[in-house]
C-alpha cells in the first residue's frame, strides 16, 4: 500500500474496479481523486504535494493500464477449432437476392480458415429436425442459438444487411452460445450493390480477429471474399440454390443453377467445382472433366482449402494421378486437420491404391470429428474392405443406434454377410431393403452378384430385373449411367468367365446397340473387359486404346486399367507369358480397391489364369490365394470370383501334383454351387474334373 491513510489506495481501486467490472472512466475517476485529495491535504510542504500528486497520477495511470491488460486478457474469445454456427442474414433491404448471397459467402469465409470448424448445413438441418423445426425453416439468430447449443458448438455468427439510401450498411456478430452475449461486433459500408460482398469479406475479417483467431492465420487464409466466391449476388443466389436442391436430394436441377452461375460469372471457379461434381454423380464423364479442369485452372480464385479440394479433384478424377493426388490429400488433412471432407477424400485415396490400414485410420478419424450417415459409411465400407470385419460390424450397430446408417452402410454389411454366407445376417439386410424402399434397388443389385458368385445365374437376373423396377418406381434412374444400368456389362463378363462366351456376346450386342448416351469411364472399363474376355479382342483393344487417351500416361488408374485390360487380350490371344508380363508393373498395384471400375485383385485373377496357362501351378495358386484370402476386397470387382478362385486353385493344386489338396478345393468350390444352375459349363467342367481324380 502507498499510504495507510489514503482513504483510497491503489489496491482499492483496482479490487473495486474488477469486483464491479466497470469501465476505465471508473478508474480514471478514483485515480484523479487520489491525485487531487493530495493536492487538497492543509499543512504539507509543496515539495510533499508534488510528490503526493505524482503518487496519484502514477495510481491514475496504473489503474487504467491494469484495466485495460485485463479487459484484453479476460475477454472471452474463441479456441482454435471451435465450432460455430452461421445463421441466415437478416435482410433488411428490399432486394431478396441478398439474403442467400450473404449466407453463402459468410459461410465460404469463415470455412477458408482451420481455426474455425463451420457446422455444415446439413448437420444444421438434422439438427433442427431433432429440435422440432420445420425442415424449410430460417436458421434465424434464435435458431441459430439452439443449434449450437445442441451441437455443443461455441458461437452463432449473426449478420444484417440495411439501404441506407446511398450505401448498404453491414453489421456481423459473433455470439456466445452458453450466455448469448455479444462476443464481439464488425460493420462494413458498401456504396454499390457489387461491392457488398468486397465489404462482408472485409468486415469478416475483422470479425475473425476480434473473436480470437491470431493475425498470422488470417493473413495466410484471407482470400477476397468477391474472388473466393462471385462479386455478383444473383451468381452467388444461383449457387445457393443449387446447393441447397444437392442437399434435399433433389439433384435434377442442381446442375442448371451451377451452369447459369457461371454465365453470370464465368470466373465463378466455386461454381465450376459444383458442377464438375454433378455432372461426375450424373456420369457424364466428358462434362466432368472439361468443369473439373476450368475449376483447376480457375484454383487461385478459390481458398486455399476448396483450392486443395480443386487440385485433389483434379488429379485424382479427371487426370487419374492418384500418386500426386495422395500428397495434395496428405497436405490438405495436416492444414486443415479437422476438416471431414480432407479426411474423406484422403480415405478414399489411401482405399483405391489398396493402402487399407491406413485408410481405415483416416475414416475413423472423421467419424470422430464428424459423426454422420457420410462419415460411418466410409469407416464401414473400409472396415470390411480391410477385413476387420468385427470393427465393421460394431461401427454398423452404432450407426443405427444414433439414426446415421444409409444405404451404402448396409450395402457393406451385405457384402460381408454374403462373404461370409451368413444367411441371417443376408436376411436381415434384405429385411431392412424392404421396409425402405427408396434404397430396395441399390440392396437388390448387390445381392444379384452374389448370387452369380454362387451360379444362380437366373435368380441374379431376376433379383437385377426386381432392382430396376424398385428404382423406377422410387423416382430412380435406370439409365446406363446408374449402376443397375451397368449390368448387362457385368453379366457378360461373368457369363464369360463361366465358359459361355457366346452368351456374353449376346448380351454385349443387345447392350451396345440400345446405347444411346456416351459411355462412362466405368462402362467402358467393363465393356472392354467383357469383350476380351468372350474371345473378341480386337474390339476390346479399341476401347482400351480410348481409355489410354483420356488419361496421362504416368496415371495410376492408366497403368493398372490398360494392364489389366491388355493381359486379359493377350489371355484371349494364347500369349500367356505376354500377359504375365504386362501385369507386372501392377503387381504392387494388385490390392488397388478402385469403386469405379473393376478392380479387387483382377489382375491377381488374370496372372493366375496365365499362370495355369504355362503350366505354372506354384504361382498361380499363390494369385488364387489372395482372392481366396480377401473375399471382401475381391467384392468390389465382382463377386463371381470368389467362387470362380477356388476353381482355379483346384486346378493349380492339380498341376503341383497335389492331388487331395485339390479334391478338398474342388469339394468347397461344389458345395458353394450346390444350387447353381446346372447347365453353366464351368460347373459341368469341374464336376468332371473333381471325378478324374479318383
């Protein structure tokens, strides 16, 4: 204490300051009487004066000094990665097209920066659901408040648009959800309707740095709101809207809203990233690349986050370079660790180059960050790709359990069930596929291939018949764009590979001649593959020939698809040691799990039918073997040949002399096909076969 007798020591302020938590007027005020009661005191020396009234403005200063650090140090501001909800911009002007051009671009804002995680908008819709809302309701400030709460986010992002006449007044807030006070406060003026979102994108800022976010972070990731996005509302509405159609699942239109964007904008690269994505779910592959490849180009007018998301997109769909696309993915997740879309994507990367473990670890991770229906059908497909199938299953129970299964969870459960030939787990899938019918066709056509897998050719194509009639009548599509579409492309080979080429042809011509849209890169992979595998190779070799064109010559997907393709011609052409050749440089590549086209271990497949060819039975047993020893992953390709494997593994044994190794082979392969059709000629060959040994 400076003096005992001072009826107001320094102490007493600054406790009195903080106990009432007032402002630094308060202090000034007590300070200043301090200095003046000095000054005030009778019978002191004026040497004793100038001291004391130095003591109190010394006081005066410290008190507000003190005030101030602590104002600056006791605020509430965010952590880093702290959730935040961002609710709909309430428009007091007369023009509506504002109200979703603002909530579009605030959400492009504050989601280009790891330091805040940006609640999606369907998590707020789900949300919203469960608290009683109406589906289409506003996500005003209020609801806004709830959402967060209930999603233990951290702050509701508020924003409101006036015409003041001669300029458009903005005001942001950011708001605390537990108390919601006023975090803090921003306001941009824009004199022109253009400059609206050049001023939000300014005031934002602003906003992010008074909430907390440190200036190195938002000078590293503050990409002009106007460049990120579009200077134009209506581009900036068109888009809106056609993400909101993606979200209630009605696509039709979504694609046309893209498009009129960027006649709008044409530098409108977010919107180009849009459709490319579209056209990509629609199977127009020419379309995809040309939009993918101007949002690649248009990538400095993007976040560095969506700019990631466009060099990633790029690489992996249109150019086929997984290798390069693996260390976009890799730099994406470490920037941006929270972000479930990078964690999705670097998943689905680590899967097609048949690096499961670590893609497994990545799925996890984002259920963790996320838990949604998107999130736990990429752990479960890559569980039980993986082969941990108890971990899949949980994951699967737990999904239920909380309301997030879809229909490509049960998809992967079928596939385990099937592979495991667990009539009741089977049952319980097609149980549920009925009760909801909207995905009856998706379960009906997964289950078709495993029922050839068993040679009930006439029971799959019934179950593909039911599969196209339940997605007509659920409003789905049955073109050859879908995957139901892509079966007479499947049949054919697998009829093929069951030693009925000419039943394969058949169906190729019938398929061929009803073509009327272009082919997709999945159908023309197919188409070539059943070709060659039916005895026509020159015919598939055009094809093979067209794919290699479309992709760089280093591309991943280049070098396995055209390896595949080409060993499967050269089988056709009795150039066996050709074949085994050819697939040599996909031999590391032969766990590749590729979704878009055939791949769980073909070309395994194929080198041990060379194999057998050159009379070879050690090696090609070992090829069949890995089918054998990864039922799940060989799913993806078709699931015929994981019976077809053991065939062929009989086959080696016998040529290794391994004479009851085989019966015992051959006596699993009939037991599997105890209720196959019996007039397929492989089945007849095998029985034939089986009985020589004795």
């Amino acid at each position: 204490r400076l003096n005992p007798s001072f009826p107001a020591s320094l102490e007493a302020v600054i406790e009195k300051a903080l106990r009432k938590n007032r402002d630094a007027r308060y202090q000034s005020a007590q300070g200043l009487r301090v200095a003046l009661e000095a000054v005030r005191e009778p019978h002191r020396s004026w040497r004793k004066v100038a001291i004391r009234f130095l003591l109190g403005t010394a006081a005066l200063a410290t008190a507000v000094l003190t005030f101030v650090y602590w104002r600056s140090h006791t605020r509430f501001r965010l952590a880093a990665n702290g959730a935040i909800v961002i609710a709909d911009t309430t428009n007091q002007t007369s023009d509506p097209v504002l109200s979703d051009a603002i909530n579009t671009a605030l959400q492009v804002e504050f989601a280009q920066t790891p330091f805040f995680q940006v609640l999606a908008q369907d998590k707020i819709r789900q949300t919203m659901q469960s608290l009683k809302f109406p589906v289409d309701a506003s996500v005003t400030p209020d609801v806004a408040l709830k959402v967060c709460l209930s999603t233990n986010s951290k702050a509701v992002i508020a924003s409101e648009i006036e015409d003041e006449g001669n300029r458009f007044h903005i005001q942001l807030a950011a708001i605390n959800c537990q108390s919601g006070t006023i975090l803090a406060k921003a306001h941009g003026d824009a004199s022109t309707r253009d400059q609206i979102i050049h001023q939000l994108g300014i005031a934002a800022a602003s906003l992010r740095r008074l909430t907390g976010e440190p200036s190195s972070s938002i000078a590293q990731y503050n990409t002009p709101l106007e460049i990120a996005t579009s200077s134009s509302p209506e581009a900036l509405l068109l888009f809106s809207q056609g993400v909101k159609l993606f979200y209630s699942a009605d696509t039709s239109g979504t694609a046309t809203l893209f498009q009129r964007a960027v006649q709008i904008d044409p530098s409108f690269a977010l919107a180009y990233l849009g459709l490319g994505s579209m056209y990509e779910f629609e199977g127009k592959d020419q379309l995809f690349r040309v939009n993918e490849q101007r949002a690649f180009e248009l990538r400095n007018r993007l976040t560095t986050r969506d700019g990631l998301l466009a060099e990633s997109n790029y690489d992996w769909l249109a150019a086929g370079d997984l290798d390069k696309t693996l260390s976009i993915l890799q730099q994406w997740t470490e920037e941006f660790p929270t972000d479930v879309r990078g964690r999705v994507n670097y998943a689905g990367c680590l899967l097609t180059l048949g690096r499961l473990e670590e893609a497994v670890v990545q799925a996890r991770e984002a259920v963790r960050l996320w838990p949604a229906q998107f999130s736990y059908h990429v752990l479960i497909q890559d569980l039980v790709i993986a082969q941990r199938n108890d971990e899949a299953l949980t994951a699967f129970r737990d999904s239920v359990s909380r309301h997030l299964d879809d229909a490509t969870s049960h998809e992967a459960i079928l596939d385990l069930a099937e592979a495991q030939e667990n009539d009741a787990g089977i049952n319980e899938q097609m149980v549920w596929a009925r009760d909801n019918p909207e995905n009856l066709s998706d379960i009906l056509s997964e289950h078709a291939w495993w029922e050839y897998n068993r040679g009930r050719l006439r029971h799959a194509i019934q179950l593909i018949q039911e599969a196209n009639a339940a997605a007509k009548n659920a409003g789905g599509r049955t073109d050859n764009s879908s995957f139901t579409g892509d079966a007479p492309l499947s049949s054919a080979w697998i009829y093929a590979e069951m030693g009925d080429p000419q039943a394969a042809k058949e169906i190729l011509h019938r398929f061929l001649a009803q073509q009327n849209n272009p082919l997709t890169r999945r159908q023309t992979v197919h188409l070539a593959l059943a070709l060659a595998r039916s005895g026509n190779a020159s015919e598939s070799e055009k094809y093979v020939n067209t794919l290699k064109a479309e992709l760089p010559f280093t591309s991943a997907e280049r070098i396995y698809d055209s390896g595949m393709l080409y060993a499967a011609i050269e089988l056709e052409q009795n150039h066996s040691a050709e074949a085994v050749q050819t697939l040599e440089p996909v031999r590391h590549r032969d766990f590749m799990a590729n979704l878009d086209s055939p791949s769980g271990l073909i070309p395994s497949y194929l080198r041990g039918l060379a194999y057998l060819k050159l009379g070879d039975g050690r090696s090609a047993a070992a090829e069949f073997q890995k089918l054998i020893d990864h039922p799940n992953l060989v799913s993806l390709g078709f699931a015929c040949l994981n019976s077809l494997a053991r065939l062929q593994l009989a086959r080696a044994q016998v040529l290794e002399g391994d004479r009851n190794g085989a019966k015992k082979t051959y006596e699993q392969f009939l037991a599997l096909w105890k209720d196959a059709d019996p007039n397929i000629p492989i089945l007849r060959q095998a029985k034939a076969e089986y009985a020589a040994l004795h």
